[in-house]
RNA sequence: GGCGGGAUAGCUCAGUUGGUAGAGCAGAGGCCUGAAAAGCCUUGUGUCCCCAGUUCAAGUCUGGGUCUUGCCA
C-alpha cells in the first residue's frame, strides 16, 4: 500500500486551496474525498474546483456520476485504493470534507458484499406501510447486537441491517466481528481548523458569493435536464434549500439562509467528527505557516 | 372609520371543560462500519402584550388599553 498525503477539515476552512497549492509545488495528484464533488453538473455549491483549478493539478473522483446516482463510502474506498495503489498518478493527496470516506479508505469496511437497490426499495416501501416499531423490531429480532446500538427512530442503520441480512443471510453484527484488522497505510494525516464563528461566517459569505456567481441557474439548469428533488444529486446543502424557491416560488432570503444554516449544522458535524480522529498535524487556519507544511510534506514525500 | 383574527421559548406555533406551560426549527453537546452535505441521540424557567376585575386558583373567563394582521368601506 502506498503512502498518501490527506487534508480534512469542515466545509469552508481552506482545505482545496491549500492541497492545490501544495500539488502544485509537489507535482501531486489530488483524490476529492468529497461525497457530492463526485457529481456532473453540480459544481457552484459543493465548492468543486474550477476548471483552471483543474487544469493545473490533475482531480480525481470529481464528476464521475449522474445527479440520479447514488455514491456510497464503499465505492470511494474502492476507487481511491485502486487509483493509489493500483494506477501510476502522481503521490497522491486526498483532499475532502467526507470524513467517513477517508476513515473508510484508510481503515476499510467489513467485507459486505454490493447488495441490491431493490432489496432497499422493498424494505423503505415496508417501513412506510408499517412503521419504524415494527422494522426496529425485526431487527431486535435478528440481530440483537446492532439492535442495542441503534435507535428505533434511526431509519438508514435499520434498513442497513435488514438489507443486509436479507441479502446475505448473514447479520450485520456477524460482518462486524469478522472484519480482520487492515494493515496500516503511511499517512500524513492533516487537519485545519479555525473558529466556530469564522467557519459560520466563511460559511455564510460563500454561499452568497455562490448564489451570485449563477447557482439559480446551474440548478435550473439540472432540472431541465430532468433531474427533481428527489434526485440523490440534489438532496445537496446548498440546492435542495432552493429547489423550493425555483419549483414553488418560495421566498428566496428564506431558502438563501436555510441552506447557510445547513451549512453551519454540517460544518458542527464534521467538527464532533474530527474529535475523534487522529491526526498527524492540526493547524488553524489563522497560523497556517505555508513554510512548514511544505516542509513537512517534503519530508514525508521523501521518506516513501 | 366598521367587522373579525392574532399577541405564549431566539423563530413558527400548540395549549383540551380555569389548577403557574409544550412541540418543531434554531442554539449547545454527542453518536456514526456502503444514503455521511445523510441519519440518529441528549438538552427547553419563558414579565404566557399591559392594567383592572371575577375566582381558593386565569395563558385560559370579563372589562379597558396597546400593538399587529385580514376583510369591508
């Protein structure tokens, strides 16, 4: 396994701009581990890099799917492994938000195999004709373990565990206890952060700064092409608050500040997510000593 | 000017036949094993617009006032 470089962070925080500089003085690769730069067409609100951005240091998984798809953590581990480990890119360095994503790519999932939409469909349809009692209790049923660890309300990690014993006849806490211990990549494991209230306000004047750089229009555009509010794509922070302004002509102020305040709700969750995390080096925003980071990445570079 | 709504947590609002209040959202904290920009959990003392009255007891009834909103003029 390769040695790669990674930059995380909350929304906001400066994360792109520094992983491009540092791939252009490095002659790196970037891998986005972002779960909605992966889509076409939707560049202004999920902060995708621009076109000339693009231009200078070659991107991986952007654009790669359909608004219509859907993406999951499993897929991104797959295709960053393949791509470090199995490709001649550049020395990578992964760049994104999701932290999920990453911790999927470097620690590995349980070894699920794909399971089919169907199998999803047909369990969301039931949970709508019979509550989420009835689904938790089917999966206090089979599989007790996963059962103490979710709530009943939590509709996705019991539709999981269903799918996936459904499927595989296998219980989901089975997967879990099975899951080997993955040997260790080389990781130069970066984080930025800065203050809560300059995240928020970041958050806020960029987003204003997308609506004006034309995202009414991207988004009419999506739906023209045919793509609604239920499209995975869509269900983004950033375009679903508006969705309701362009389909239904709600007041745009109002939708224009429910997407900043999701914003912010996202940048707290990524937040409590990074508290967890370890990581090799912490810098804010404020004291980010361009300096020493590169010296840091030369040293690891040259040490693999 | 006339008639009628409304005034309760930062915001939108519930409050049953009078017994000093509660939801959603926000905010704060947390969780997270293929939807993660998702999903979930915890957290609610506020002159119930003001004044007077009735009552053992009023957000809840009565009178007066203030503000607000809709319709008619």
């Amino acid at each position: 396994m390769k040695p790669v470089i990674i930059i995380q962070g909350p929304t906001a925080v400066g994360k792109s701009s520094l992983a491009l500089d540092i791939a252009q003085k490095f002659k790196l690769d970037i891998i986005s581990a972002d779960s909605r730069q992966v889509y076409k067409y939707m560049d202004l609100a999920t902060a995708k890099p621009t076109k000339e951005e693009q231009a200078l240091v070659k991107h991986h998984l952007i654009d790669i799917i359909n608004p219509d798809e859907t993406y999951n953590a499993g897929l991104f581990a797959r295709q960053a492994s393949h791509l470090v480990d199995e490709t001649d890119l550049n020395f990578p360095i992964i760049c994104g938000g999701t932290g999920f994503y990453i911790s999927s790519f470097l620690e590995g999932l349980c070894k699920i195999p794909e399971i089919d939409d169907s199998i999803r469909h047909a369990l969301i349809q039931e949970w709508e004709i019979k509550g989420n009692e009835y689904m938790y209790k089917q999966v206090q049923a089979i599989d007790p373990i996963v059962a103490e660890k979710i709530s009943a309300n939590d509709k996705q990690r019991i539709i999981r565990a269903l799918e996936v014993f459904y499927a595989t006849k296998k219980k989901l806490s089975t997967y879990w206890q099975e899951q080997g211990f993955m040997q260790t990549r080389k990781v130069l494991n970066i984080l930025i952060l800065d203050e809560r209230e300059a995240i928020y306000d970041r958050i806020n004047k960029r987003y204003d700064t997308m609506v004006k750089s034309g995202l009414l229009d991207e988004i009419k555009s999506l739906i023209e092409m045919g793509y609604n509010e239920k499209s995975p794509g869509l269900t983004a922070v950033g375009y679903k608050e508006l969705l309701p302004y362009i389909l239904h002509k709600s007041d745009l102020a109002d939708c224009i500040n429910l997407a900043k305040q999701h914003s912010r709700n996202y940048a707290k969750r990524q937040l409590t997510w990074y508290k967890r995390n370890n990581f090799n080096l912490v810098f804010y925003r404020k004291s980010i000593k361009y300096s020493s980071i590169d010296n840091f990445i030369k040293r690891f570079i040259d040490n693999y």
